[in-house]
C-alpha cells in the first residue's frame, strides 16, 4: 500500500468536530519526521469530499493551508462545530483526536 493511501485511510479515522496534526498523521502510518510529507499529500488529496484533509491542522493549533484556500477550511471546520480564532482552533487540546 503507498504511503498516500495510509495517510488517506488513518485520517478517515478522525472523526467530524475534531482535527489532529500533520506530525500525529505522520506518526500514525510511521511516517518518521513526516509531517511536510503528509503536508504535501494532503495538498494533492484527489477525495477532498470523502477524505477530510480539513480536519489536519498543525501542532500549535492554527489551522495551516489548504488546497481550496484557508478561508474555505476556516468555514468547514465551523460548520463542524470547532471555533476558530485568530486562524487558531480553540480548546484545541480537548478537540484534538490522538490516534
């Protein structure tokens, strides 16, 4: 199985109303220091509708890029249910999904 494909069916595990990281994502698959990697996959992601590429996020919380724009991923995550403040998760612990 490619590394994308790993990548794609861990992050299906991350459930609506919750985000996790592109280290964790990368941790996850065993993917050592990846998180650019998974940065790179999710950018090129061709399910962006069945594989949730909105829910990664980076490790201090804010919500980094987004292949559709930063505005779009801003307004799905809301739409979930998470608050964003300053491009930045609120209670982003309590809404971080570990693996």
């Amino acid at each position: 199985m490619k590394i994308e494909e790993k990548i794609y069916r861990k992050l299906l595990e991350v459930p609506s109303g919750h985000v996790t990281t592109y280290g964790d994502l990368a941790k996850a698959v065993n993917l050592k220091n990846g998180q650019r990697v998974v940065g790179q996959i999710m950018k090129k992601n061709p399910f962006p509708v069945i594989v949730p590429c909105h829910r990664v996020v980076k490790s201090d919380g804010t919500i980094g890029g987004y292949a559709y724009g930063s505005e779009r991923k801003k307004h799905m995550l809301s739409k979930e249910g998470l608050k964003i403040n300053n491009d930045k998760i609120s209670d982003f612990k309590k809404n971080l999904f570990r693996f």
